[in-house]
C-alpha cells in the first residue's frame, strides 16, 4: 500500500508539470526502493502417511525347513513391532527477508520384526535379500549388513531377542530355540513402499 501511494504521489505531480505517466513511473520506482514488497510466503509441504500398514504374510502351522548344505530359502514373518515413525525436514530456496521458500516434511515409517528361517542350528547365514535387494552379504570382509540385522543360529540355547523383550516384557518373549531367525530393528519402509519387505536367506547348515 506504501507503493501504491508514492506512485499516486508521482502522478500528481507528474500531471502538474503535463507528464501524467512519467510521474506515475517514477512514483511507483521510489515506492519501491522505500517500501519494498514481501517475498512470496514459504510453502509447506509434508510427505504422505500411512495409515494401514500391510506386512508379508505370516503363516501359521508352516513346516519348517531343514537345510543339508547350502540353500536359498524364503523367511516366515514370525513377530512384528508396532509402526514407528520420525519426521525428516528439509529446507529449500528462499533467502533473508525476501522469503519464496519452500519447506518439505517426510514422514519416514520403520517397524522392528523377526523372521524364521529353518531349522537350526545353521553353520552361517551367507545373504539375506529383502524384495530381491541384497541387504547382507558375509562373503566379504568386513560383512556387509546395513541394515542392522541380527541373526540367531537355531541353538538350543539361544536367548530371546533383546528387541522383542523389550516390546513384550520381560519374561514374555520366546527364545525360538531350534530355529534360525533374523531380527531388525527399526528397519526403514521407505525403500519397500510402506511394507516389510519379503525376505529370502542363503544358509549353510
């Protein structure tokens, strides 16, 4: 409104001295120098949610398989956490007083789970793929595993998973002795649209 108001200024005087459009001109660039517009406001943007997380099937009753050697076989959900999430921001463009930024908020979605594999116990766990993705690889030095997994062999001694315990209470959470079965920990989703994903292991046993 201070713009619009030196221009009008200009004007009169311009059409005082017979130069209506000089003076409207020269109006509205003083306005301008002195009373500079704001920028366009920032722009938020948040990312999509999920609202009905689908997990890999889980199947009750499945026989379990007994490995001779090495094999590829395909993991049977056994336990899955409750959804988490954590919200990630980034900031782009916009600068001082002038604004026009846009900011972007992302929910990223992890859940913890456990994933049995066969009858143990197994000599070593050599890959694991998660959707066809390689996600562990013990053949090279130092083991690939960024994901976090932790595998359990199949002992008859093996003790429950500290992330299950701690989500069903103490004393509350099976040890799975006599099967082999990974855990992660709050294993990201963004990468498998939102599921967990399907896992396959190549064992030795």
């Amino acid at each position: 409104m201070a713009q619009l108001a030196v221009g009008v200024a200009g004007l009169a005087i311009g059409a005082y001295f017979g130069a209506p459009g000089v003076g409207l001109a020269l109006g509205m660039a003083v306005g301008g120098v002195l009373f500079p517009q704001d920028g366009p406001p920032d722009q938020v943007a948040e990312g999509p949610r999920i609202h009905d997380l689908k997990v890999q099937t889980s199947a009750w009753g499945q026989m379990i398989p007994i490995v001779y050697g090495q094999a590829r076989l395909a993991g049977n959900l056994i336990w899955a956490g409750t959804l988490g999430h954590r919200t990630e921001q980034d900031n782009v463009g916009g600068k001082g007083s002038l604004g026009g930024g846009s900011e972007t908020k992302t929910r990223v979605y992890y859940r913890s789970f456990a994933v049995a594999i066969c009858a143990g116990p197994v000599t070593r766990v050599h890959r694991i793929w998660a959707n066809n993705t390689l996600i562990y690889d013990a053949t090279v030095s130092p083991i690939s595993n960024p994901r976090g997994a932790v595998i359990y062999p199949g002992s008859d001694s093996q003790d429950p998973d500290p992330v299950i315990e701690a989500a069903e209470g103490l004393g509350k959470a099976p040890a799975y002795r006599g099967t082999a079965y990974v855990v992660f920990e709050r294993m990201t989703l963004t990468d498998f649209g939102g599921m967990l994903p399907s896992l396959a292991f190549e064992v030795e046993a």
